[in-house]
C-alpha cells in the first residue's frame, strides 16, 4: 500500500463541477431534443455525455485523494463509450490486490471514508452513479462465478488513477475468458430474456434496450466479438469476415435508430424510460418530426388514416426486424469462428450432407451451395422454406443462408410473386401436414413472407388500437396460424379437447391455415378489413389454381371471422329465433366447424387475458345449438324444456335429493328459465334452494311440511336472501346464485357488492319467479385469485348476503370512479350507447361500450335501477381495456320517448371516463 494517504478528513466540494456538469449536459440534451437532431448525430451526442461524465469524475476522484494504487474504470454500457440521458454511470473502484476495506487497519481507516466521499459527491452531483469497489483477483474470481459481472467487465475503460493496474486486471480478464463458455451462456441469456417478452420484438409497448430486435441484442454481438478476439466495432467484425459491408452499415443504421429512440425516450419522460409506452408514443413521434397522415385513395386503395405513433411504432418494429436478422446471422458466424478447430483452420467445423444440387444440411442448418445460389436460382427462395419443413433434423438456417436471403430481397418483386412455380411452391409449403408454424414464422422474420403475399407486407408493424390486441397485426396473424395448427395436433388435444375432436374430422386444414393468414389482412387499410381481407384471398385462391368450393369456403371464413364471437356474446342463446338467424347466415356444417375452430383461434390470439372458459363455452353452446338447426335437429322450446328438466331430475337423484324436493320451487318458475339455464345449473338451483326454503319452513312449524308451507317459504318476501357459491363449472372463476325478494335496484346493489369485492362479473342471467322473486346467477372473475376461487366461496355467500340484508330498499351509494389505465389514456375508447327494440317488439337490447374501469358496470346498473328498467340478461365482455356490454332491459320508461332519451342521456354521463 502506498503511503501518501492523508488521514485528514475529507470533505469534496461540488460546487463548481456541479454547475459546469449540468450547464454542459443541458447543452446536449437541447441537442437531442431540437426537432432536426436524427440518426447522424445521436452515437456522438451519446459519447459526448459520456466524456462530460469522464471529466466531471476525473476531477472528483482527483480531490478525493485516494492512493496512487486505486484506479477508477467505466464498465458497462458506459465503459462502452456511451451514455443516455438517464442511464446509470458504472464505475468499478479497482484496488490493489490484498486491501480489505472491511479488516480495520489502518489503510481501511484512512481510505474507506474517501471512497464514501468520492460516491457520496457523485450523488450530490446528480450522477445516477452504479459502484462496485473489488481487487484484481476479486474482478477476475466474480468474473468467472457470474456473467452478469463478466459482461459488464468485458466493457471496462479507465477513467483516472493507475493505468498499471487497470492493465494488470484487464489482462487476468482476458487471458481467464473461455470464449466457447461465455457464448453458451450469453445465448441462454437472450433466450431467457427473449422468452420474458414472449419472444416477439411486436408487443404494442416494445422495451427497446431488452426485447428482441432492441438494442441488447446488438450489443451481445460485440460483447461475443471481443471474447472470441474477433474485435471490438463493426469494422472489426467485417475485417475478420464475420460480417460484410452491407451487414456493418445495416448494423450502424439500426443501431443508430434504435438508439436515436431510446435517448428521445429518456429526454421525453425526463427519466430513465426504455419501454415504449402509449403515454409517451405520440410525444416522442412528433418530436421526432412525424405527423398523423388522413386516410387517401380510391375505394379499391383506401388506406387508413394513420397516428404519428403508428408511424414512430412502424419504424422501430422494421429497425427490430432487422436487428433479429443481422443478430442470427452474425451470431451465427462468431459461433462457427469459436468452434472451428484453429490446428485445421481450413476445415469446417461441420461437415456438409447434400440434401439437392442447391442445398446441404450442416450440423442441423439448411445451407445453401453458394452465396449467389437466389440470384441465379430465383425459385430456390421458397424451395428453402419447403426443405426447412419437409427435411427431419433441420432446426433453423445457417448463417450463410441467412445472408444470401437478406441479400435477395430485391429480386422478390411482381415477376417473382406472379411466377407458377413460385406459386406452385407457396401451396405445397401451405398443404404440408407438418412444419406449418414453424416455416411462416421463419418466412416472415426473413422478409420473405412480406415480399410474397404483398398484402401481408403491410401489416407488419401494424398496430392495433382496439385495447384487447396486445401484438402487431402480422404477429396475430401467425399467432391464429398457431391456434389453428395446434388443434391438428394430438399432442395438444388436451387444451382444447372439442376444437382438437372438430379438427380430427375436417379433411383439409390448409383451408383454415389460409383463411388465418388472410382474415386480418385488410387491417389498416380503411373501411372494414374482413371485406378487404375477404377480397384479397378471393384474388390469392384465383391465382394460386385454388378449386372453386375451397375458395368459396376461404373466403366465407375470412369475411364472416367476427361473426361468431358477436352473436356468442351479444345475444340470447337461448331464443331459438336467434340460433335459426345464425344458422341460415352459416347455411351449412362444414363452414360452422371451420368459423368455430377460426373464431377460437382467433380470441385466444389476441391476448393472454381474453380468452377464458366462459367464452369458450358461449362457443360451443352456440356450435352445438346451431349444428341440430342446419342438421334439422332443433327441439320446439317445449322439449328442450322437457330434457332439460329429466336431465336435472337425474343430476338431483345423484344427490340424494327427495323425489318431489324440486316441485314447490319449479312452480314458481316459467319456460324462460329453463330455456336459459342448463341442467347442471337448474339441478344446482334446486339443490341449494330447495334445502334453503325447507329449512326456513321447518323454523316455522315444528309438524310435517307440506308443499304449501314450502311455497309459503318462498313467498315471504322479509325472509333474507339466499345466496350460494361455487367453482365455475366452466372455467375459471365462481358461480354466485343469488334469491331474494325482487326490487328494482337488486341488481345494481349486487353489482355495486362485485365491483367492491374487485370483482369482474363475465354473465349475468337474471330470472324472476312468479311469485315475485329474483333467481339471478352470476360468473365472476377474480384477475388476480386465478388460483384461490375454492376459499373464497364461503366469503362471498356471506359478505354477499349481508350486503343485500344491510342496505335500505332506495339506497344507492355514489359509484367511484376506477383509475383509468395507461392504454385507456393512450387509445380512449368513445362512450357509446345503443337502445333498440329487439325483433319482436317486446323488450329492449341495450348495447354500451365504455373504458372499462373498476366501479362501471355499478354505474351502468344504478341508472337503469332509478329509471326502474329491469334486466332480464345481461353478456359482459371485456376486451382487454374496453367493456362491451349488452343487456336484455324492460320496463315502462322505456315506452315513452321523452324518458327513454333521458334514460339514455344519464347512461352516457355514467360511463363517461
């Protein structure tokens, strides 16, 4: 240790360097923010900040004093060279080998409070200062127990203090790196890291330094590079031939656009911000100059009007398509360098098998015969999507591959879309019984899918503003590709056990494969985007020699896909006029199976957080209703009253329950009930109400019950609410039966319980006897107690039950208004309602659509309660962010035209964000 250390206390003051740092870093970052600052001079500006930064702690680490022995290095994203406006500076405080601060001498003594006055003053200074203070040995000992650390050491910089020793660790470092180990696991890092954002560079709110195609995945090129002594820059690599010169520019441009947006994000949100979120899209678009553009062209053109975010999202989504490009054919590269033997560099690290005159299979990679192969062979394009399918043992494409696609775009031009064999090509990839998935993703993350189907090509990057997609277009598109195929393979029947027996028995599944790649096609290009996705397929089987009924059914499938899911969860299921409607638009079996197996595809698509089992049995209800209409096979109302009733006798004899229990309750209740209700639900009613009742008229007489003391039970209107609870029998969530004695804000007063209990309630069938009681069941979801719906049963029957008993007949408390979230704020949704008559004349559907927010469907409910309409139905979907939901109503009020205007007027108040 040296001893020039002065034991005299340290006091550092910032005064002037604090003013001189941020006058200087203000300069840049007015900079950055002038609206013709762009791509050529943001790597610049970000070195810039990072030598202010080197200044201001060289003159730090100067009057802090430390020995001559210490050195002060950058690691890290700042040891690069380069530093965002709010990204962390991190420094390593390198000492010599053998110095504790933590063993009490006197070096500790003397130098522990210096070290705590150089960082305290680098606080002080407003430096977002990240430090870690380790030995040589310590470095190069962490170094190889943690690659979080080796990474960030593999990027180190001296800024001040002993050269001598930044040399000595710098040289323990290198000559401790196992190239072949910290590519291993570098590429699990990406992976894991890729998997975190679902592997997809599309979600609508993109990370652009950590999801894939952002800037991390640059950076482990480099980060490779290094470790295997193949350089430091993208000159480097295209000296040592791992890239070429067209692949370093492309490299540089993205990684320029890429980080032109991440330090426009920082300045915009005035933080350290890398996710790309609704609230700042549009700021940071138009600072960048971008500016919404009106829809234009002719109605066979129209394109849709676009948002400045749209144009700022569509840029960045084609920088990550790129970056995921060059990283897998750079990678790629490196690996081979790494692996191939250095005592026979002339060798392959792989040996070739031939797979055709054109392609060889190495080491699991399909590789092309020669660089120019696409250039004289134009057709062998598609040809490698085919062998990338067909042949057993091909993972992925070689690098070599890789490039001489990426250099073949230009020749995917009209020629080459309209030539037969390409065409030709195209079916067989799309009619193979395997690979499907697989080859379309691979055909779209190489531009090639986009350059072949021309109308796909626009939707890639396109986003969705709808509050319940949660990927681009083009990434939906091939998520419902996957849905499709999965329910073709055995090995996932048990997802979907009716989707995969529908699929079992369908002859041709490339027509469903077809019809998802088209249904959503038309998306962003103005008017209705079935129509146009409808027109688009009709064109592409036209061209493609697709025989005439398959096209027909294509294009059925694309133009009607949101059919389905609209009568699903918008009308009555139980009216047989509605099931007679649908089944006369569908006009036969084979289209209603591939519009069901389409529709669930397409919901589960979507988002995560859409799809649940209660959709998926208003599905099926309505494929099985709708298959005995066009079979010819639909009961009279009658019947199905009639089976509906055996089949709950029987589930109540399973029980153990009385013969004749159920009579005095079945009384009471008309047709529309067990129109409504299925046998499990009408057994379960019973069951629960009838030992209720029972038991109420026993409190009463202490002789036998007759039936007229039973109904006598369930007249008395003072009795308290019954209520009952259990597991979904259909997914996810409970099911609350509720009876009490029917007043008009019963259901609002229910919903108010629900939506104070967080709550989602997903259906509500709403029933009253004729002797004047409410037999109402509700689903309800709990987001955040996927798992704990058993324990939460005997909570809800009673917190539910004293809610109703505890609240005085015209008592409504004032709804609270739910936070809205960021996607709402960002893509608000227009407050609609719709009130019409339904077909024959005697009630009303009432349709709202509203942000959802906690608290909203209260709202809705408290107003019909005061304008006295009852629910007789009600189908609550919510999409993501946005409720849509419908209703059944009646009442007086809404006869006379002046009351049902201010019952609509209200509404509209209500649901306002």
């Amino acid at each position: 240790m040296d001893q020039d250390v002065t034991t005299e206390p340290l006091v550092i003051d910032v005064g002037d360097l604090r003013a001189n740092h941020r006058e200087a870093k203000a300069k840049l970052l007015e900079r950055l923010r002038a609206p013709s600052f762009n791509t050529r001079g943001v790597m610049a500006t970000l070195r810039e900040l990072a030598s202010i930064t080197d200044k201001t702690l060289r003159a730090l680490w100067q009057r802090a004093q430390l020995p001559s022995g210490f050195a002060l290095v950058a690691v890290g994203g700042y040891g690069r060279g380069e530093l965002f406006p709010y990204s962390d500076v991190d420094v390593l405080v390198l000492m010599p080998d053998g110095t504790s601060l933590d063993d009490g001498s006197d070096t500790a003594r003397q130098v522990k409070p210096r070290l705590e006055a150089f960082i305290g003053a680098c606080w002080d200074l407003g430096l977002d200062i990240g430090s870690s203070v380790r030995t040589a040995a310590e470095c190069v000992d962490e170094a190889s127990r943690d690659i979080t650390i080796q990474t960030a050491l593999v990027e180190r910089r001296l800024i001040a203090g002993s050269k001598k020793a930044f040399e000595d660790v710098s040289h323990r470092l290198d000559m401790a790196m196992d190239p072949k180990a910290f590519f291993t696991a570098k590429m699990l890092e990406m992976r894991q890291r890729h998997n975190k954002f679902e592997n997809t560079a599309y979600s609508l709110e993109p990370n652009c330094k950590e999801s894939p195609g952002g800037l991390r995945d640059l950076q482990i090129i480099l980060w490779v590079s290094r470790a295997a002594g193949l350089g430091n820059s993208w000159d480097d690599l295209e000296r040592h031939d791992v890239a070429n010169a067209r692949e370093v520019r492309q490299a540089r441009a993205n990684e320029a656009m890429l980080s032109l947006i991440r330090a426009r994000l920082h300045v915009t949100a005035g933080r350290r911000e890398d996710r790309l979120v609704f609230d700042l899209q549009t700021a940071l678009a138009e600072s960048l100059g971008l500016k919404a553009t009106p829809a234009s062209g002719g109605k066979a053109t129209t394109r849709g009007a676009r948002r400045a975010s749209e144009l700022l999202m569509k840029r960045y989504y084609w920088a990550a398509k790129a970056v995921r490009q060059l990283s897998r054919i750079l990678l790629l590269n490196i690996e081979e360098a790494i692996y191939t033997d250095p005592d026979k560099p002339f060798e392959p690290a792989a040996k070739l098998r031939p797979l055709n005159e054109r392609f060889f299979e190495k080491a699991g990679m399909l590789e092309v015969s020669s660089d120019d192969l696409y250039e004289r062979e134009p057709h062998a394009i598609l040809e490698t999507f085919l062998l990338y399918q067909t042949t057993l043992g091909i993972k992925g494409l070689s690098a070599r591959t890789m490039r001489a696609l990426y250099n073949a775009r230009p020749l995917m031009n009209a020629a080459f879309r309209a030539d037969p064999v390409n065409r030709a090509t195209f079916m067989k990839i799309l009619r193979e019984p395997e690979g499907i998935t697989h080859a379309f993703r691979l055909m779209n993350q190489t531009s090639v899918l986009g350059r072949y189907l021309w109308a796909f090509r626009n939707t890639v990057g396109q986003m969705q503003h709808d509050l319940f997609h949660v990927y681009t277009v083009d990434q939906h598109i091939l998520m419902v590709l996957r849905n499709v195929r999965r329910f073709f393979i055995a090995e996932h029947s048990h997802e979907y056990p009716f989707c995969s027996q529908l699929a079992a028995g369908w002859d041709k599944p490339w027509i469903l494969y077809a019809a998802a790649l088209f249904h959503d096609i038309g998306k962003g290009r103005g008017g209705d985007h079935s129509e146009v996705g409808a027109r688009e397929v009709r064109s592409f089987c036209r061209q493609h020699g697709v025989s005439k009924d398959d096209a027909q059914l294509i294009e059925f499938l694309v133009a009607e896909h949101l059919t389905m899911s609209h009568v699903a969860q918008k009308q009555d299921l139980s009216d047989p006029d509605v099931i007679e409607a649908f089944a006369k638009r569908i006009g036969s079996e084979r289209r209603l199976t591939g519009l069901y197996l389409l529709t669930v595809a397409d919901i589960r698509g979507t988002s995560p957080k859409v799809w649940n089992g209660w959709k998926a049995k208003l599905l099926e209800d309505l494929y099985k209703y709708t298959s005995r209409a066009l079979g010819g096979g639909v009961p009279d109302p009658t019947a199905m009253v009639e089976g509906r009733k055996i089949e709950a006798i029987t589930r109540l004899a399973l029980h153990s329950m009385p013969a004749r229990s159920h009579e005095a309750l079945w009384e009471t209740l008309d047709v529309s009930y067990f129109m409504r209700h299925h046998a499990d639900d009408i057994a379960w009613h019973t069951r629960v109400l009838s030992k209720e009742l029972l038991r109420r008229a026993d409190e009463k007489s202490t002789r036998e019950n007759t039936t007229e003391e039973v109904a006598q039970a369930i007249h008395d209107g003072d009795s308290p609410p019954i209520v009952s609870a259990r597991p979904s029998p259909d997914g996810d969530g409970l099911q609350v039966l509720v009876y009490a004695c029917d007043r008009p804000e019963l259901f609002a007063r229910i919903c108010h319980y629900f939506d104070r209990s967080d709550f989602c309630i997903i259906d509500a069938r709403i029933h009253t006897t004729k002797d004047g009681n409410a037999l109402d069941t509700f689903e309800v979801v709990a987001p955040d107690l996927e798992d704990h719906y058993r324990s939460l049963v005997a909570m809800v029957e009673k917190d539910l039950a004293d809610h109703l008993k505890g609240v005085k007949i015209g008592e409504m408390p004032e709804p609270v208004k739910g936070r809205l979230s960021r996607r709402v704020k960002s893509f608000p949704v227009t407050p609609r309602v719709d009130l019409r008559p339904d077909e024959k004349g005697q009630r009303w559907v009432l349709s709202v659509s509203a942000s959802d927010r906690a608290g909203l469907l209260y709202a809705i409910t408290r107003v019909m309660a005061r304008h006295e309409v009852s629910v007789e139905l009600a189908k609550i979907s919510t999409l993501g962010e946005r409720a849509e939901d419908t209703f059944l109503v009646s009442g007086p009020s809404l006869q006379v035209n002046r009351q049902q205007i201010a019952f609509e007027t209200e509404l509209l108040e209500a649901i306002k964000d």
